[in-house]
C-alpha cells in the first residue's frame, strides 16, 4: 500500500508532463469539443435556416473572382468560365466563447455540417450540376458566427453573343446568382464589392476582359408576394481580331486585287471573265468560312458578311462590264457603228481623260490628194488618171489588185480600184473605231469597280475602328 502511495504522485507528474510536449492532441481533443457543442443535433439543424429572432433574417454577401475562359460558343451562344465563388454570411447558431475553448476562434467543417444557403446560377446550362463542385468543399466559422465558404467551379451560361461587328465585336455575359426557395424576407443579399475580382485571371488567346461589375436586383415574380434579391455579375469581354484578319479579311482583299487585275487583261484574251468568276467563287468559300463560325440569328446581321456580299456583287458586276467590253470588242463593223453621241463621250471627250492610247480618227482633213505624179526615168507628169489618194491612217494596207511596174513607173488605177481601195481604208478605220471605243469602256469600268471596293473596305474598316462596345447593356 505504501508503493501505491508514493506510485499516485508520479504517474500525475508523468501525466502534466505529457500534456505540456503534446500540445497538438489537447489541440484535437479540443477542436472535438468544439465540434460536438456545435454541431450538436440536439440545438443545431443545418437544414433549417438559422434565424435567432422574429424579425431577423440573414444577409449573404456574394462575390466572385474570375479565373479563365474556358470556351466562349458563338453558334450555341453559350459561355464557360472557371470562377471562384465566395459567399459570407453570420449564422447566430454558430457563436462560442473562445475563452471556453483554450482560445480557438476558428472551426473548419464539412459543407454538409452546416447550413449553407441554396445559391443558384440563374442563366445555367450544365447538364451536371447548377454550379459543380460547391458541395465538395469546407467552410470556415470564426467565433463570431461569421461563415465563410470558398469554391472554385466552372460555370456554363447563356450569353447572347451579338455578331454585328465580328471579328472586332464586343460581348456582355451575365452571371446571375441568388436564392431559389428564399425570399427577401429571409435572406437579404449583398455584393462582396463593385467589380469581379480580375487579379488571378488567366490571359486568354482570343478574349480580353475590358471590365466587369456587380449589381443587385430585387425583383417581384408573379409567382410570390415577395421579392427576390440577386446579385448580377456582369463581364465584359473584347474579341482579339488579329487572327480573324490574317485568315479572313486580308486574303479576301487579295481576291479583291485579282479582280481588278481582270480589267487589265485585253479583250482578245479570252481570260477576263474566267479570271472574275474564279475570284466570285474565292469570295463565296470566305463567306461559308463566316457563315460556320457564327450563330443563325435575323437580328444582327454581321458587317463582315455584308462586306463579303458586296464584294460578291462587285465581282459579279465586273463580269457584266467585261461581258459588255468583249461584246464591243468584236463588234461587226459592216453592221453597226458607233452613235455619235457615244463617239463624242468617249472617243473626243474620255479618252483623254483616261489617257487611252490609240491610233488617231481619220477625217476629211486627213486625206491628201496626189495630183501631180512624175516618173524616175524621164521626169514627166503622169496622166491624172494613174493618180491615186494616200491615206496617214494607224494601219498602212496594201491592195492585191495593184501590180508594181517593171519601169518604175506607178501602174494604172482605175476608178474601180480607187473605189475598192477606199471601202478597204474604211472598214479598217470602223474596226478600229470599235476596238478603241471598248478599251475606253474597259478603263472606265475598271475605275468605277476600283472606286466600289476602295468604298467598301474603307466603310467597313471605319465602322469596325469606331465600335467600343457601347451599345451593349452593362449596368
């Protein structure tokens, strides 16, 4: 009995001493104390909302950090975004002393321990879960009752994207975020701060986050006699266009170039309208091109695929004009000639103007009469009947019917023949009327379809340079 005696002391000294070197199992032991008084069934439910009084109700302050862009799918107008959700509120059920509990002010439970409120992503679309992954985190509670619970999750809403002014659009996506079952008058929502938190986020490839805000609603619903607050996140997103003009727009303006090449092929080519039909084809593969990568939608129509119709219709406007040059080109002279309203226009008037060369027009001014005609043996006159008239026209032209004379001396000429040799010298100068009269209309065409397309690139490029996003609605 002695030995037990003297034994009791020293196994109470050996039990303090390992209670001082192992602070971490007091610690424990602690935090299971902790625990078990709150989460006590008997005073705690996590599924009824924690109101202390009558008339209280309890505040969640929501916000939200964005951290990616995961897809933005103009065609499906759906968006995907990697956030991180906080959520903050003061559960009255979940207050101790600290002094009770060797000064712990901190607890970290489970989401299923506590009662969380029922936040809902209103614009979602996952066919998984509304926001996925928030019941697979824990929530912090500090002495105070103050709950706070931090989840990361990716988000899939509906976005209305607008492609006016694709590639150099602007988007507006809304995050809607409140409670499904409760009203205002249990829970009153509140925003975190102004902004989306931008400092974590991820640079994208093709997106650019030029601002965001937040927003609170309380909106009455024909449902319920209450309103229901939300908070409304709203980012505002500004495409990258460099890739969209390296592979779009600036090998259509190439295709563009060809078909002004197209005019200065010459009629007797054969390739003017085959060049101009190859280019509308180009055109029309750019516009699918657009057509694949935007939403079906009669509310905006993009400028892009405006720019490219007008374009289509230019091309297809060059291959009237060239039909029409080719069509005067080989144009009979015996049948048609040329009104004399249209020779004054073109060939006095816009031929210069356009710098047209071409041989010159013969007229009466321009016919030489040869009325005295010596031979090179004796220097005698000939007869006037062996005279004949020398035209200076473009084209020098020699009759088959006249033979050359064995003395020197210039054979007979008929009348007959003179009147011959003067139809031959006509029909070469309506010919070549006709030929000079289309490469004038070539010329003129060729600078009214380069005036169009200067016009409609230097329109689009304007409008797309000028538009910020402004007409977007961002509260």
């Amino acid at each position: 009995v002695f030995f037990n005696m003297r034994l009791v002391p020293l196994l109470f000294l050996i039990f303090q001493l390992s209670a001082v070197f192992s602070p971490s199992e007091g610690n424990k032991q602690n935090q299971f104390d902790l625990n078990d008084h709150l989460l006590d069934r008997s005073r705690y439910n996590p599924d009824i909302i924690p109101i202390c009084s009558q008339d209280d109700r309890v505040t969640v302050k929501i916000g939200m950090a964005l951290r990616d862009i995961v897809e933005v799918n103009e065609k499906l107008q759906m968006v995907r975004v990697k956030v991180w959700v906080r959520l903050k509120w003061k559960d009255c059920m979940l207050q101790w002393d600290p002094l009770l509990f060797k000064n712990q002010t901190e607890l970290v439970v489970p989401y299923s321990k506590i009662w969380i409120p029922d936040i809902t992503l209103y614009e979602g679309v996952s066919d998984e879960e509304n926001m996925p992954g928030m019941r697979d985190y824990r929530a912090s509670i500090s002495s105070t009752g103050n709950v706070m619970y931090i989840f990361p999750t990716i988000l899939t809403i509906t976005c209305r994207i607008s492609v006016t002014y694709f590639p150099f659009d602007h988007q507006v996506c809304n995050l809607k975020l409140g409670s499904w079952i409760y009203s205002g008058k249990y829970i009153d929502l509140e925003k975190l701060s102004h902004k989306v938190d931008t400092t974590n986020f991820l640079t994208h490839n093709e997106w650019d986050v030029v601002d965001t805000a937040a927003v609170r609603h309380n909106i009455f619903y024909s449902c319920c006699p209450d309103p229901y607050p939300d908070i409304s996140f709203h980012v505002h997103l500004k495409r990258k266009p460099i890739f969209y003009v390296i592979t779009i727009i600036f090998p259509c303006s190439l295709i563009n170039v060809l078909t002004f090449m197209g005019f200065v092929l010459p009629p007797f080519s054969g390739e003017k309208i085959s060049l101009q039909i190859t280019v509308l084809l180009s055109t029309t593969v750019f516009l699918l091109l657009v057509q694949d990568k935007l939403p079906s939608s009669s509310e905006g129509f993009p400028f892009l695929a405006v720019y490219f119709a007008v374009a289509m219709g230019l091309v297809c406007i060059s291959c009237v004009f060239s039909a029409i040059v080719m069509f005067l080109y080989f144009r009979l002279p015996e049948e048609h000639k040329i009104p004399w309203l249209l020779r004054y226009i073109f060939l006095d008037k816009l031929r210069v103007i356009l710098c047209v060369k071409g041989g010159e027009i013969l007229n009466d001014e321009k016919v030489v009469q040869i009325t005295d005609i010596r031979s090179l043996e004796n220097g005698q006159s000939l007869p006037q009947h062996k005279c004949v008239e020398i035209h200076r026209g473009r084209k020098s032209r020699k009759d088959s019917s006249l033979t050359s004379s064995k003395n020197g001396e210039i054979p007979e000429y008929d009348e007959k023949s003179k009147k011959q040799q003067q139809a031959e010298v006509n029909k070469s100068h309506i010919t070549d009327e006709w030929e000079l009269f289309a490469n004038i209309l070539d010329r003129f065409f060729m600078l009214i379809y380069l005036c169009l397309t200067i016009a409609n690139s230097v329109v689009f490029f304007l409008i797309m340079d000028n538009y910020n996003g402004q007409d977007l609605p961002f509260e």
